[in-house]
C-alpha cells in the first residue's frame, strides 16, 4: 500500500517544514518539530516524563504510521506541555531513527534514545567524529545504493539537523527578518524571498504568520516555483497541490494576476490550502478535485502545468529520518509507475507553446531519470527546456535538476521541464530554453 498518511494530520506545527504532505501524497516525505539548532553542550538531566512519552512515541510508529505524524498528534493533545519540553521530545525522536544505525537493539529504549542523543551532540560540535565509510554502512539503508547516487556529502547532509525554511510575501523579507530576528538570506539572489530561520519561536503563533507575512516553506520546495517561472496572467494548473504551499508560491510569482487550478484527491486537503490561501491573501486559485486518471479536472489548456508527484521522499530523509528505515525499493517501483501516470494524463492539458514541469522531493533513478527518459520517449509533441540550477553560482543549463541536500541546505528534489511544440506534427528540434 503506498498512501501511507491518507489519514488527515493533527493540526500541530510539524513534518516537512513547509506545510505540505511529504513523502509522496504518501504526504509528504513537507514549523519543524525538530529543534533547528543542535546545542554542542551536554543537555540536562532529562524529566522522566518527556523521556517515557518520547519512548511511547518511538514504540508506535511504523511505515503506516510515520513518527512526525505521531508527534503532531500526540504534542497537540497535551496542552500543558512547555514548548521547551515539545522541541525536546521532537529532537529526542528525529535523532534516535537519525542514529538508528549506530544504536544497539539489545539495550532499552531509553539507553538508545540517550545514545542517539548523544551522536547527535557529538556531530554537532565535529562531523569529522563519523568517517565516511561508517556513515555509508549506518546512515541509510542498504538498498539505497542500487537506487542513487550516494556520496559522501549527501550522507552528511543527512545526519544534521534540519533547517527551517520560510518564504515571505513579496517585497516583505527585510521586514520578516528585522521582527523575527535569527533570520538569514540564502546566498543565491534567485531566492528573494527566502529566509532561514535559527530562532525557537513556535512560528504558527506568530502575528506575522497569523497575518500571512511568510509562510514554512522548504527552500527546495521554493526552487520548484523558480524553475516554473509563472508569468503575470498566465493560467496555470497545479495537479498535485496537496495543502498548497506551491499554489501559493505560484500566485506570489504571479503577482495574483492570472489563475491557478489547484487539483487534489483528497478533499481534506483542498479545505487546508483554502486555509492558508486566505491567510496569505491568494485569491488566483481554483481548487478541484482530481483523482490522478486520464480525465483532467477541466477542459482549460493551460500556460503551465506543475506535476509535483507523489514520490518516496528519500530527498527529506534528513529532516524525515524515521523514512529511512519504513521506505523500501517495492515502493519506489510502484510509485515511478504512478509518476509516468500522471505525467502523462497531465501533460494532455498544456497548450502549444506551454509549459510542464515534473517535481519530486526524491533522487532514486527509478522515479527522476527513469521517469523523465520515458515520458520524452512516448511524446515527441514536447520538447525539453534547459533548467539552471537556482542554487548553482555558475549553473550548467540542463533539461533536468537535481538538487541535492548538501546544496540546497534544505531537502533534495528533482526538477524536469518540456515545452510543447506549437506545431505537434513537426520533427523534434533543437533543446527549448527558458529566457525569452
């Protein structure tokens, strides 16, 4: 079975860092639960209590029930807990399946979670404390090989605590940043509305988040909106918007002129993005739904179509850790069988002259490459556009991305973009290219 959260969250801060189903609607493997700032000092003895509900937490997850939707649901009922003792349970349980590799199954639960701690302190402070072959042997599991590419970068990528990404509203970054405080800029200039976030605030609380000032957004997750490059007044047709958060970049890029088809299966989600559309002050959208089939939601032909598939999430197995050990190669295959299915059903729905752009937030061959090589075979109506690689100084244009975690600073994912031909019955030609 491959929808594994088809369940809906609790409404509690947490999972991807942008507010999106993560991984793959499978949702997706999307405020961090996770404290953002690993403190190189020892931590105090900890309270019994938040160790033993760290420990239940750590007992009941499974592939059907991931660990960072037991998290929401479980902080979200104890409304007594301090936010210090929350962040501390989150970290607790992101770095025990984190460290899973180096832990003892012998021992208790709690001995393990201490360890893990305690890895995760000591990488902290040196990431030269783990050698790359031992991180190779321990950090993923061994299928992952035969899949990707694994270097070394990545898998140290891997064993760092996540950051936390925001996006602002147009125009709006130097303001977020000077009321947050503990705010950075990306070094890329492509990102203009980006900012990382090192402060412990519980965000969703914030007045400027309240007021649709930023919303959490992954800052791989941003690079898809870039790389799509929406124009004012274009139409465009998110098929697998989830709980928005691209549908919002997308109209932010739009400047709010034009429209947007935001499609979904799952009607709980449309009723989240509404939410937040009305939060962020987004009214260019349309949300439908859509079951993935050959039927499109709508007969409209559109400027742009973004197929933001459901994939495996390896590229969130950093913030995501627990994903690592419940993801297998049996779910990589059946979901790069659904990605070429609703690449192809979508791309049905873009104009001559249009443009379809193919995201996933993983890096397996099977559902990057392998997809994109299938769908250029089976439609000679679409030709490929050359893509720079927004984090990148001196990108090398290529008709597909990869964007891997040690680059990023965020998660991994994997960009690909056509255009179709204004004339179908015309013979392939040169790559398109995207500055017009």
């Amino acid at each position: 079975m491959i929808d594994r959260t088809s369940a809906r969250p609790a409404p509690w801060a947490g999972g991807t860092g942008e507010g999106e189903r993560r991984p793959g609607r499978l949702p997706r493997p999307q405020a961090g639960l996770e404290s953002r700032t690993a403190s190189p000092e020892r931590a105090p003895e900890v309270p019994a209590g938040r160790e033993q509900l760290a420990v239940r937490i750590l007992a009941k997850a499974t592939a059907t029930i991931p660990a960072d939707l037991l998290l929401r649901q479980t902080l979200s009922r104890r409304k007594l807990l301090s936010r210090t003792d929350g962040a501390w349970i989150s970290r607790a349980v992101f770095s025990t399946f984190r460290w899973q590799g180096w832990l003892d199954a012998t021992t208790s639960a709690e001995d393990r979670l201490q360890k893990a701690l305690s890895l995760a302190d000591d990488y902290a402070i040196s990431t030269s404390s783990i050698s790359d072959d031992e991180l190779r042997a321990k950090a993923i599991p061994g299928w992952t090989a035969e899949a990707l590419d694994v270097s070394p970068a990545w898998l140290r990528s891997l064993q760092a605590e996540p950051a936390l990404w925001l996006r602002t509203r147009p125009g709006m970054r130097d303001n977020v940043s000077t009321q947050l405080g503990f705010c950075e800029a990306p070094a890329s200039a492509a990102f203009r509305d980006a900012l990382r976030y090192d402060g412990q605030e519980d965000l969703y609380r914030n007045e400027l988040f309240q007021a649709g000032a930023f919303e959490i957004q992954d800052i791989a997750s941003q690079a898809v909106g870039i790389l799509c490059d929406p124009k004012p007044g274009e139409t465009w047709w998110d098929a697998c918007a989830g709980e928005g958060g691209k549908t919002l970049h997308l109209s932010g890029l739009m400047e709010g002129k034009g429209l947007i088809w935001a499609s979904d299966k799952a009607e709980w989600r449309l009723d989240r993005l509404k939410q937040r559309a009305g939060r962020a002050g987004c009214f260019n959208y349309r949300g439908v739904l859509w079951n993935g089939g050959p039927r499109p939601p709508t007969r409209t032909r559109f400027d742009g179509v973004l197929v933001d598939a459901p994939c495996s999430g390896v590229g969130t197995w950093g913030r995501n850790p627990h994903a690592r050990w419940t993801t297998t190669p049996r779910d990589v295959e059946e979901l790069a069988v659904l990605q070429r299915d609703l690449l192809s059903h979508a791309a049905a729905s873009v104009k001559p002259g249009g443009k379809l752009v193919y995201a996933v937030c993983t890096l397996t061959r099977a559902e990057t490459s392998g997809v994109t090589d299938a769908f250029t075979a089976a439609h000679p109506e679409f030709e490929p556009v050359l893509l720079s690689n927004p984090f990148a100084p001196n990108p090398s244009p290529s008709p597909s991305q990869f964007l891997w975690p040690q680059d990023t600073g965020g998660n991994g994912m994997f960009v690909a973009a056509w255009r179709r031909r204004a004339d179908p019955a015309s013979t392939p030609s040169n790559v398109s290219t995207t500055e017009e």
